[in-house]
C-alpha cells in the first residue's frame, strides 16, 4: 500500500497591518482550492499566517496588541477554513498568534484534518528576538515580548497514514527539534516561517539568510529520515522584506519544489512516505548507531560550559 501523500506547500506574499482577517482568509481559501484542484492531501501555511508579522513593532501596553492575537479557533472570521477543509476534503496546518482564556500568548500552528477536526497544535518551542524595546534596530523582533515558550513539547501525530510533526521557524535552526521528533519516528515535519532579510545583531549574515534556511531544513530532514515542508510569509511587509524559497525537501535532504516568487504562490509534490525508511532503516537506524550516553549534555546543561 503506498503512502503518498500529496503536499501543497501554500507561500503567503506580505500581508500589511491594515489587511482584515477576512482579505487574509479569503486568500487562504483561493490557496486551498488551487490545492484541491491540484489533487493535495493536505496544504501548509506560513507562521503567523493570519496577520501582518505584528512583533516588528513594540507597544508597552500588550493589551492594545490583543487584536493580534485569536482567542477561538475556529471563530467566525477563521470558520471559512474549517468549512473548506471539509468540502473540498482538503487537510491544512495554520500558523497563528494564540491568546489562551487565562490571557498566555503563544505562537501556535494547528494541524486541521480533512473532516475539519483539530488533529494537533503546536506551540514554538525556540522563541527568537528579544523582551525589550530596542530602539536602535531599524525595526523590532519583540517575539520573546510576545509569546510565551510552549510548555508542552514537540508533538508527532498520526495522520495520513504517517507521523506527522509540527515546528516553527526558528525551530528549524535548532536539531534537536527535528532529532526529537526523529526518535518519535516523524515522518513529515511541517514549518512555517516569517524570516526578515536583516539581522540586527549581526548583519554579515543577511546575505546567508537564504543559505542558512536550506542549510537547516536540508540537513535537518536527511539526518532524520523525514519529509520537511518549509513554508514562509515573505515579500516586503511593511517595509521589512521576509525571505521566500518555500520548499517541499525530501528524506534524502533534496529539495523536490521551491517557490519562485515573494508572494501568495502554491507549491506541490507527492510525498512518499516510505521514502524515510530508506535513511531510517541505514545509515540513520538510531537503535544500531546512536549512543545516548555520550549526548547526555544535550539534556542536562543548557549553555556551553568549559571544564
Ligand atoms: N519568526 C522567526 O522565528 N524568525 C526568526 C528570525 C531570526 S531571529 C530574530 C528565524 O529564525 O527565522
């Protein structure tokens, strides 16, 4: 029995402050039916998918950002979705800014099964940026201002067939997010991202973003055994560009499909799942080759220490 599953890796171009939740999920809806005419199992949006990338900008007061922020999902503005997931039998992983009841803010993705049932959520784990105000950027990254990190852990799921694992963006600079779905034997690791083209504490590396973002997402599924789909917000969002370069990479570490533009863009492959038991069951046979004891700082100490 194969298990393929076809994958629509759903590219958002900018979406500007004034932009209301209905323009965003209208153009989500016109992504999702291009997938469904591209026969997908299942599309992916970006990080943050449903609002302008709101902590490029501080305000003291939180409570005015509230707006940011879903408190329901699905609520009436984001329901469209839900609805068309079941009639187009169309799975989809949405990434959005989470304010729970008891007022925790997180960065959340959400997994959404054909039917329209909630199959997972997941909440970064690696929360980049920074907690202050800092004036002398050209433009904010307050995201640990923001959001909280998840108390929860990396989740793997069982869905289409398969183990299916979420991260999001700077979780994908990080291996031990991908080694700890790895040892829970993911299978599709889905990852949004909003990553801008200048990096305030070290700008030599604008010219690398590009680079670094294959450079992870490639290494890290190869060294798992594991599709990963990458897939961004970018184009020039209220002045700051985001990079593009969505990508459907491969257990092998190759990139299958990539988007060519910095805008709303529908990327497809046919995903065989099987593909991962190639690395799973060689090269990357965990059970044969790994040795835990000897990663034991890994878990137990969390900056460098020198002896
Ligand atoms: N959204 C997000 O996590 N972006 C970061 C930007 C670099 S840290 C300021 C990323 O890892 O792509």
């Amino acid at each position: 029995m194969s298990r393929v599953v076809t994958v629509g890796a759903a590219q958002l171009g900018p979406i500007q402050r004034d932009h209301t939740r209905a323009e965003v999920v209208k153009r989500l809806v016109v992504l999702m039916t291009e997938a469904a005419n591209k026969s997908c199992d299942l599309v992916v949006f970006p990080e943050l998918a449903l609002t302008t990338f709101f902590p490029r900008w501080f305000e003291p007061d939180i409570t005015k950002a509230d707006h940011f922020y879903e408190t329901q999902m699905p609520s009436k503005f984001t329901q469209p979705l839900f609805d068309a997931a079941r009639s187009l039998g169309l799975a989809f992983c949405l990434g959005y800014a989470e304010l729970t009841p008891d007022r925790h803010r997180y960065n959340t993705q959400v997994l959404v099964g054909k039917n329209g049932e909630t199959i997972a959520k997941y909440r970064k784990i690696h929360v980049p940026g920074h907690e202050h105000h800092e004036p002398d950027r050209p433009f904010q990254h307050a995201e640990r201002y923001y959001f909280e990190p998840s108390p929860d852990g990396f989740g793997v799921w069982n869905a289409f067939d398969g183990r299916i694992g979420m991260m999001i963006c700077n979780d994908r600079r990080w291996p031990e997010a991908y080694r700890v779905m790895g040892l829970k034997g993911v299978e599709m690791i889905l990852c949004g991202y909003n990553t801008p083209l200048h990096y305030a504490p070290d700008p030599t590396q604008d010219r690398l973003q590009s680079f670094h973002n294959s450079l992870v997402m490639q290494s890290g599924a190869y060294q798992n055994g594991t599709w990963v789909i990458g897939v961004a917000k970018c184009g020039l969002e209220e002045g700051v560009a985001s990079l593009g370069e969505s990508a459907i990479i491969a257990p092998s570490g190759e990139i299958m499909a990539q988007a060519v533009t910095t805008d709303d863009e529908l990327v497809t492959h046919k995903c065989d799942l099987d593909w991962c038991s190639n690395y799973k069951k060689t090269l990357f046979d965990f059970d044969r080759y790994r040795r835990p004891e000897m990663y034991l700082p890994i878990t137990t100490q969390r900056g460098v220490v020198i002896d």
